[in-house]
C-alpha cells in the first residue's frame, strides 16, 4: 500500500483540533441565506470580516431557516444581525438579547436601520442582570457568536464570577424542544493548561460541550468552517492581540494581520424533542 500522505495545512488542522466529536460539513448556503449575507444593508467594515467567519456557511451549519424565530445572544455591534434581520424578515423572528448594561447600544442601532431591523425585538440576558428575559419555549435557535468565553470570565457581572452554567440553562429554556444551540468561540488547544480560558479569550471545546451537555442539550456536531491553523493562541494579551482588536496596535501588526482572526470551534447543539 502507499503511504498517505497529509498536507501541512492537514497536519496542523489536526493539532489545533484534536478532539473527540463530529465533525460535518456546513451544507451548500440555501439562495436565501446568500442574498442576506450579499445584503447592500451590511456596512463595509462588517463585509471585510466574511473572509475569517464564513457566515453564510456557519449559518447553513446551524441550520437556520427564515422561518424561524432566532435568539442571538450579545449581538454587540450588529455583525451577524445585519445578516439575520433581512433573512428572517418576511417569515421569521429575530429577537436581539444584549445583557441589560448593553441594551441601550443595540436599541440605537436598531432605530438606526428601521428597514433592516424594522421586526427585530429586544430581551435582555442574562435575566438574572435584570431586565426583561426571553420567554420559555420561543426559539428554535439561539445563537451566540464568540461570548462563551465572556460568561465564563465574568463579563458583566458586578464580581466578575463565572456565570456560564446559569448562562446555558437560560438557553437551553427560551428554546422550544428539538431546537438548536449554535456556538462559535475561540478555541484552545486540549492540551493547554485549563487557567487560561479564564483569561486568553480562548476555551477548550471540551469546556463548552460540558457546559452545554450539563444543562441538557446533546450535542449535534462541529464543523471547521471557522477554523484557522495560523492561530498560535500563544499571546501576552490572549486573543485581542489578533484582528479585529489588535490589542497592542501597531507592534507586530503586519504579523497578526497575516494570522487572521482566532482559530475558532463552531459547534451544534440540540434541545432534546422529550
């Protein structure tokens, strides 16, 4: 037999990976779901973005239809509700859900754009920083883009306590049963010392899937749609060293440039039918 022979970027696909799971390709994005990504409502900087986290491909991933009612937990500025909104306009439901210190930010960029967030709602989470929560059984997804790790570093909470356990068992109860829970983070390594997820930016996916299977949900799958071996994840100041943030400007910006955005998990829950 002749030996297999694996390319570099295989090989190094592998070391940032090694993980137990399922690993799946993302389905052909429907004509829909391309139109809303190819929107002219999308701003420009947002666009420059697609090239590092392939929305239309993660969102097919996920499973999305337009006819769905969508949670998206800390939108922040609006990169994937500029993509959620138009194709969940006709049919669908989007339901924007900022912590309560954040809702005002979302709310000005929702009266900003009448005509692409016209039918989006607002609910707060966690409900229990106040505010008005997502009622129980309204999803049939709930979506969050590069927060886990913000629960789990106490993003918001007034001592700044891992509050991610509480987190995913509000999500798993705002969706209806045979819903999906869709996750994309930053992804560290399994072998790395677990102390840093509680600074870096960076969570193991065994991190996430324990967090998520605590609370009921049963893990459906992962794809490495948003994967990027170039992360070296070996930062002084964690992952906003890389782009978009570039956290320490211009010192060695042309080499973090060149890395990209974070090598980044994408993974599929689901809420089980009972």
């Amino acid at each position: 037999m002749r030996p297999v022979l694996l390319s570099a970027f295989a090989l190094a696909l592998i070391a940032t990976t090694a993980t137990p799971g399922v690993f799946a390709k993302p389905g052909a994005p429907s004509p829909a779901l391309t139109k809303a990504v190819a929107a002219p409502t999308r701003t420009a900087a947002n666009r420059v973005r697609d090239q590092y986290r392939h929305p239309a491909e993660t969102l097919a991933f996920f499973g999305i239809k337009p006819t769905h009612t969508v949670v998206e937990i800390w939108p922040s500025s609006g990169w994937y509700s500029e993509i959620l909104a138009p194709y969940l306009k006709a049919k669908g439901k989007l339901i924007l859900a900022p912590p309560q210190r954040g809702a005002e930010g979302v709310a000005k960029m929702v009266a900003a754009k009448p005509d692409v967030f016209g039918k989006a709602s607002i609910a707060n989470f966690p409900s229990i920083f106040g505010g008005t929560g997502v009622s129980a059984g309204t999803a049939d997804a709930v979506l969050t883009f590069r927060n886990v790790h913000n629960f789990k570093m106490g993003s918001y909470h007034p001592q700044e306590a891992d509050y991610s356990a509480e987190a995913f068992k509000e999500m798993y109860a705002m969706l209806k049963p045979g819903g999906t829970l869709g996750i994309e983070d930053h992804r560290l390594n399994e072998d790395a010392d677990a102390a840093r997820e509680s600074s870096s930016g960076y969570l193991k996916v065994s991190t996430v899937r324990a967090l998520a299977e605590a609370a009921g949900f049963v893990f459906a799958g992962s794809s490495e749609v948003n994967a990027n071996p170039k992360d070296t994840k070996d930062y002084a100041n964690g992952v906003w060293t890389l782009p978009p943030r570039f956290a320490e400007k211009d010192v060695d910006r042309a080499r973090y440039a060149a890395i990209g955005e974070s090598d980044r998990m994408t993974l599929r829950f689901v809420k089980p039918k009972r």
